[in-house]
C-alpha cells in the first residue's frame, strides 16, 4: 500500500491514494478489488488522510486525488481538509475520480473549491459498451461522446482482458485520444477478481503499440497499475 507519490514527466503533479467510503456503485464492476480500501469508520478515514494531506508540498501547483471510488464518496470533513490546504499552498488545479452516475453532480465540486480548476477522470474502461456491461459489469453509454468529454477532463482505458481483441484496443485509444484531453491507459494485472489478463494481448500491446504512443504528452501508460507510485494491492 502506497499512497502518496509525486509525478514528475508529462502532468507533472502530486498524487495521493485517499481512504473514503464505499464505493457508490459498492464495488460491482467485475475487475475491481480497489473497493478493498473503503471503510465506514470515520475515525480511520481521517487519520490516515490527516496523514496524507500533511504530505504535500504543492511543488506543482496540481494534485490528483484518487479514493478507491469517486470524489463524492470522500466525506465532508475530508473535502474540507483537502479545501484548506490546496488554498493554504496555492494550488491552481486539482484531479478528481468520478464514476458516471455522478455526471450530473460534477459542478458540486467546482461550488466546494472555488480557487480551483477541476479536472474529473472517468474510468470508461472501453467504449465498446456492450463488453463494459457484460464482461465488466459497469454499464453506462457511451453514445454521446460530445457531452461526456466536455464532462470529464480525462478518461482511463482498462486494456488486456481475456475477451477483447487487439482491434477493439486501438479503437479504444483512438477514441479516447480524438475525444478527451489526457487519457490513462490501464493494462490489466490479475488481481483478486475472477477477470483475467490476456498475456498474448499483453505481449501485442507492450511491443506494437506502446513504443509508438509512449512519449505522447498527454498519454500515460500504466504497464503495471503499481507505476504511478500509489496503489491499494
Ligand atoms: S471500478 Fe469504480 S465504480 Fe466500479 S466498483 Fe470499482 S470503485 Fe466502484
């Protein structure tokens, strides 16, 4: 467990790994083991945050915050910590996760930090809706591209799971890369979940597609979901 790291290449930023309550979606999606790290006691939410927080340095001016869930699931008392002290070190720009079925809240968060830019990541996983619903269980559309991007800042690719295929991969990337501003692109690694990685999949990706978006500004790879310095498992 890792939770708090600093980024130095392509968006520079400080990211921290929150503890919050559970997931909203209470952790359905098929994949996710991530919901491991939510808790109800609140005495422990705020120690280990407190802890956290205390961490930054607004070297960047831009933090990224994750939470094992979405923003809206980080309760009241740790959006005000988090408000206190991204003013108190004058950060310009904060990342948030949000899961769809928050698409119509998002302005909440842009009322709560006034001084702020902020920036929302969805995790869309693939466009091809009808694999993220019945494979992944996370079912949303993704139809209407237009107003999902104007949404979400950034978007993340889950990518290398048994039953997709090398042609619905690129797509994913194309799409991500024509709609969204930055996108993260999550190459899957067995966990404790039933979904599993496809290492021919894995082998394709790591040597005819990586080299050639690898050094793209606005993409970030995470070959192994532990290369951004902060991971639950
Ligand atoms: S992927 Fe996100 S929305 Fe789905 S269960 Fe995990 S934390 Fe919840």
């Amino acid at each position: 467990m890792q939770r708090y790291n600093k980024i130095h290449n392509k968006i520079p930023r400080e990211i921290l790994l929150l503890k919050s309550l559970p997931c909203i979606y209470s952790g359905k999606c098929s994949f996710c083991n991530y919901v491991l790290d939510n808790t109800t006691n609140l005495d422990e939410i705020r120690q280990v945050n407190d802890n956290i927080l205390n961490m930054i340095t607004g070297e960047y001016g831009v933090i990224e915050i994750i939470n094992s869930g979405s923003v809206f699931e980080l309760p009241k008392f740790v959006l005000e910590a988090i408000r206190d002290k991204v003013n108190s070190l004058k950060i310009h720009t904060l990342y948030f996760e949000a899961y769809y079925g928050y698409h119509k809240r998002l302005e909440e968060m842009a009322l709560f930090f006034p001084n702020q830019e902020i920036r929302y990541r969805i995790g869309i996983e693939t466009f091809d809706d009808e694999f993220r619903k019945r494979v992944l269980k996370k079912p949303f559309p993704t139809s209407n591209l237009e107003d999902l991007s104007k949404k979400f800042y950034a978007c993340c690719l889950l990518i290398c799971i048994k039953g997709q295929t090398q042609k619905q991969i690129l797509n994913d990337i194309h799409i991500a890369r024509t709609h969204f501003r930055e996108i993260t692109i999550n190459v899957f690694v067995n966990n404790t979940t039933a979904i599993l990685r496809d290492e021919a999949l894995v082998e394709w990706f790591s040597h005819d597609v990586y080299p050639l978006i690898k050094d793209e500004k606005n993409i970030e790879i995470l070959l192994d979901n532990k290369d951004q310095g902060v991971f639950v498992q």
